[in-house]
C-alpha cells in the first residue's frame, strides 16, 4: 500500500480513474490527500464524493512560486505522502518541490513523448501529420515533460480526426496506463537508471502496429 497525493486543476478524470482502480482493487493504494489551486475544479467535487480530504492553494497568497510550493510539499509530508500523482495541475512546479519529492512525482501527458511537450498536443500531433499519438506517464524533473518515461500507450491518428476526437481516444489510454504506472510503484518494480525506466517483471507488448494498415503484405 502507498500513500497518494493527487494534484489536481480541472476535470479530474484521471483522479476518477484512480479512484476507480482503487475501489476495484485492482490498485493496492490509498490517496490521502487531494490538492486544487483552483478552486472551481471538478476534480474536487469528485474527491468529496470519496471522503477524500481536499485542500485548496490560493498562489495569488504567497509572494513567489516558491513560497507556495513550500507550503504544498509541508502539506504534503504532514500527510506522510509517498507518490505525487499530477492529474492535471496546471501550474509547474518550483525546483524546490521537485527535489522535496526527488523521482517520487509522476505525470501524465497526452502524446507520445518526447514528441509534442507542452500545451496544445492533441492539436500538434493533427497538424503535423503523424499517425500514431498516444500517452505518457512519466518521472516529473525539472524540465517541461522531459523526465525519464514509465509507460506509454498508443492512439492510431485518422484522416478525420479533430483535436476532440483524439483526445477523447487518448484519454480513454490515459484512464487505462495511470493506475496501473502507480500499482508499479507500490509494487516497488520501478527502477530509474539515468534517464531509463526499467519495470521489472512486466509484460513485454510484441505487436506491431501501422497506420493505415499494410495491405500487400497479409
């Protein structure tokens, strides 16, 4: 069992997932605490509905990023946090929270990093012409989703697709890869060497895929 804290911004739905997970034992942890600094989130309303004590963080009460950071990573470890899962927070984190948490803070990010960082993604990959998108969920550093990477999931791009209609694909795959990225780390299978995620004892995925399919090879 791990102690979860969830930080969150908007929707929540891959709060929802873990929740989720957790309530069909299918993932062996408990969240402990919620965290918004927005305090019109969806996401809270979903943690209350679980018991799930939330916390509200107001950045416009602390002179610097810093200060409030300071005050979340307190926060925190007064909840004996073992795992900071971002689950939407829009907000980056200071360096000082980052090495408060040091390879114990995950994220999700909705395309197939390295490529497509940042903002925007679903409609990047779209523009671009790729024909695979996908997920990451991956060790938070202190660069812009550059840490080293844990799972990923992959989301054919089609001809017609719309910014909305892949990223409602790829977050179905965000919902599938997040819990099951944090039952990793409760099984104590994650090992960081550099910027290498190695997931002991794990599946291997075999299949090849393309997009569109090939045809004269069958």
């Amino acid at each position: 069992m791990i102690n979860l804290g969830i930080l969150v911004s908007g929707n929540g739905t891959n709060l929802q997932a873990i929740i989720d997970s957790i309530e069909a034992k299918r993932l062996d942890a408990r969240i402990k605490i919620v965290i918004s600094n927005n305090p019109n989130a969806y996401a809270i309303e979903r943690a209350k509905k679980h018991h799930i004590p939330v916390f509200i963080i107001n950045d416009k009460h602390f002179h610097t990023r810093e200060d409030a950071d300071k005050h979340l990573v307190e926060l925190l470890k007064s909840h004996r946090i073992e795992l900071v899962v971002l689950a939407g927070f829009m907000r980056l984190l200071s360096p000082l929270f980052i090495k408060s948490f040091s390879m114990k803070i995950i994220n999700i990010h909705p395309a197939l990093l390295p490529a497509f960082p940042g903002l925007h993604v679903q409609k990047k990959a779209i523009d671009y012409g790729v024909k695979f998108s996908g997920c990451t969920v991956h060790i938070v550093d202190e660069g812009v989703d550059t840490g080293p990477i844990i799972i990923q999931a992959v989301v054919p791009v089609h001809s017609d697709d719309t910014e909305k209609t892949l990223a409602q694909r790829i977050l179905i795959e965000e919902h599938r890869i997040y819990p099951q990225a944090i039952q990793f780390f409760t099984e104590e299978r994650i090992e960081i060497k550099g910027r290498k995620v190695v997931v002991r004892n794990c599946h291997k995925t075999e299949d090849v895929l393309e997009n569109p399919k090939v045809e004269i090879f069958k």
